[in-house]
C-alpha cells in the first residue's frame, strides 16, 4: 500500500471520527446514528429520529428516516434515489490498491447490488435463477439434512456456541455450494465473509484498512484462479453459468464475476448468519415464544419473518439523490446521502401498532419488514435467507428442545450489521443428567 494513501486514510479517518463525535455530542441525530456507540440500543436512538419528524436532516449533510411509507418511497424510486453513489457518501472511502496500483475490487461497491440499471438489471437477472422459489424449495431437504449432521456432531456436548459452531456454518456450507467448492476452503470464506460484513460499517481503524485490503487482494486471486479453472473445466455450479453466459448478448467481464463472487458471498452469508443467530438468541431468551414454536413448527417461518422485522441483521440502507427531491415537506439537494433506517421503519407504529416495540409471534403483517430492502434492489437471496434461518431453527427445536442460553453472549460491535458474535448455549437436558 502506497504511503500517500495510507496517509490520506488516516487523515479522513481521523477528520471523520472527530467530526461525528462533536456534532454526536450536540444531538445530531444523523451523527448518532452512525457514531453511536455499538454496545448501546439502536432503537432508542431510532425513536428519537421517529419523534423530529418522517425526514430528519443533520449537520452534516445527510438525512434519515425512519417512517415506514416514506422509506418504502425511497427504497422503490430508483430514478430519483441512486445507489451508484453510495461509495462517494461513506464516511471513509474505501477504494483500496494492490502493490501494483491497481484498484482492487470491492464486492459490495462494485456489484450489481450498488449499481443503477440498465447495468443492475442486467447482471441481477443474470444471477436471478438461482434463488427462484423453485430453487430454493428444491435446496431445503438438502439444508435440513446438512443441518442434521451439524447437530449429530453437537449432541454430544452439553455446551456449544450457537453462532461459531451453527449460525456461520450453515450459510457457508450453502454458498460453497453455489461455487462448486469443498469443504476445504469454508474457513477461507467464513474469514472474508466476517471481514465484508465488517466493513459495512466503514473502514474506521488503519489496522481495518489493512485487513479488508489483503482480504481483497485474498478473493480477487481465488475467484480469478476459480473463474480459470471453470473456464476449462466447467461444472454444474453457479461459477460455471457465469463463465458461459451473455446477458444481452454480451459475455460477463472479468470485473464483473469477481465482484458478484465477492457480493453474494458477503451479503449472502453475513446477513444470515446474523439473522440465524438472532433468531436463536430472541427463541430461547422467550420460553413461551421457544415452546409455542416446539408444540408448532408450522409457526417457525412466521417466527423468522417476525425477527427478521423486530431485530434486523441490516439495521439501515444508503441511497444518494440524483436530482433535488422534496419528501415530506422537506427539501434534499442533489447528491445528498440518505438513511433509510430500516431497522426503525419496522417498528413503525403507523404499520404494526402500538405493540411495535415487541416481538409478536403471532403477528399478522410481519412480512412487510424492510430488512431485505424494497424495489429493483430487494435482496436476491431473501427467500434463501428464510429458508436457512428457518430449517436452522426448525431442526434445532427438533433436536435439542431444552436448549437454553449460557453465559457469554457478545454481540457484533458493529452499527449497520445487527448479530451476535458468540452466543453460548446448553443443552438442558444433558445438563440434568449429568447433576
């Protein structure tokens, strides 16, 4: 890395952290919401911002919102509210180089998932056929399956970590899958797929620099080898379509199959490991919630779709104007970052009631959540995600019913990715045959 640019990095960094804390400090509610402190509860700082109005703007030149219709608007007018410039509106840059000055590609910048059409139709359509409906359906006796095995191996055990030894395997033994790999390289994606959830939030420290850099560097050369090697000899695997397809006539460029490879192996396993793991850590710390669910598992998708609304693994998303808009009575100039807390629109009382604050299994409209986003840019692998989070939790109210929460529990220190990083359990019953 050049030392211009490490010195330009720290020097934003630097001006950046000290900016947002000042104007934090006054009660900026933008600046609190993406400088708060991670260990604090996002939602109270989400209904501050609710009470200031539907369309809050702050100091320093973004707005956010929290109202459910209005971010429902934004997330759906992709004329007016682009993501092509979402790289530009982060509080770090983070467009990093190799040694040989070469931009590296960021996969979640540089994918069709921050891209505008015509190019993001394209290269979504492309990618759309595996996870249809019929895909997915065809995927879940082979996740329930996987996920027994997974469960033979822990039965055993009295103790065990439900993020580290559950949560993260599931998803990533589903996306080797997709790339026709083996068991091999799981921690190899389990490491990157931590790092990109990570950056998310930003590139905060010159040591994340670093580490987000070589992982870079780590995943160019490992799906450009992979793309090779497909090339010559291609499989029945998701690397394989992408080498031989023409997206309106023209072949996928080198660029673009890295930076898919790299956006549907962050997005897709770092949203579900935190959703899975949510969603054990919200079960079991509700005994009627676990046992209703144990007595019927009929209800395990709406228990999903519930936590999926109630503590989101994304807690907000980032347009950027293209043009001045006026929304809610309030004027945003063009090229203006904005926040569209999703996290709060799905408390939103206007949409789910007075009881919004509280996780209702039995919740009639769960499903209008915006955790997944809404419009051309809704997550291509929701259903996917669903099914996981709710095979994963089916399977492990089946085996282990007397599972409960041990001691130990952390929780990501991150902002925009809401998860847990290490959630103990124990299994009760083996607990009490051993006192």
């Amino acid at each position: 890395m050049a030392k211009r640019e490490i010195a330009t990095s720290a020097s934003k960094m630097l001006m950046s952290r000290a900016m947002l804390r000042l104007l934090m400090m006054s009660g900026d509610p933008v600046a609190q919401l993406i400088a708060r402190r991670p260990d604090t509860d996002p939602y109270l700082i989400y209904e501050s911002i609710r009470e200031k109005g539907d369309l809050v703007r702050g100091n320093i030149g973004a707005f956010a919102t929290c109202d459910h219709e209005l971010a429902s608007v934004i997330l759906r007018d992709s004329t007016r509210f682009g993501s092509f410039a979402v790289a530009k509106a982060k509080p770090i840059d983070t467009t990093v180089y190799d040694d040989r000055g070469e931009r590296l590609i960021v996969p979640m910048d540089d994918s069709f998932l921050s891209m505008d059409p015509p190019d993001h139709t394209r290269l979504r359509r492309m990618v759309a056929p595996w996870f249809s409906p019929r895909a997915i359906r065809e995927r879940t006796a082979t996740i329930e399956n996987m996920l027994d095995e997974l469960f033979d191996d822990l039965a055993e055990q009295d103790q065990w970590d439900a993020v580290n030894d559950l949560a993260v395997r599931v998803p990533i033994r589903v996306i080797s899958a997709f790339f026709g790999i083996g068991e091999e390289d799981y921690e190899r994606f389990r490491r990157w797929g931590g790092i990109i959830g990570t950056s998310v939030d930003g590139i905060r420290t010159m040591r994340d620099l670093k580490t987000f850099r070589q992982m870079l560097i780590e995943m160019q050369d490992f799906f450009g080898e992979l793309i090779e090697r497909r090339r010559r000899e291609p499989g029945d695997d998701l690397v394989s379509f992408m080498v031989q397809a023409e997206p309106e006539g023209e072949p996928l460029t080198w660029h673009d199959m890295i930076a898919t490879c790299g956006v549907l192996l962050g997005a897709g396993f770092e949203t579900t490991v935190n959703l899975i793991g949510n969603c054990v850590l919200t079960v079991l710390d509700h005994a009627d919630i676990r046992k209703q669910l144990i007595d019927d598992p009929d209800l395990v998708p709406n228990a999903v779709e519930e936590v999926l609304r109630w503590d989101a693994p994304v807690q907000y998303l980032l347009r950027v104007t293209t043009q001045p808009v006026t929304l809610a009575g309030v004027d945003i100039p063009e090229d203006a970052p904005v926040f569209v807390v999703v996290g709060g629109a799905n408390r939103d009382p206007k949409v789910f009631g007075d009881n919004a604050q509280d996780f209702d299994l039995h919740r009639k409209n769960s499903r209008e959540h915006l955790t997944f986003g809404d419009g051309i840019h809704l997550c291509v692998g929701a259903g996917l995600a669903r099914i996981e989070a709710a095979a994963t939790l089916r399977v492990l109210l089946r085996r282990f019913p007397d599972l409960r929460l041990a001691e130990g529990a952390e929780r990501r220190p991150t902002r925009v990715v809401r998860g847990m990083t290490s959630l103990p359990v124990r299994d009760g019953a083996i607990a009490a045959a051993t006192t």
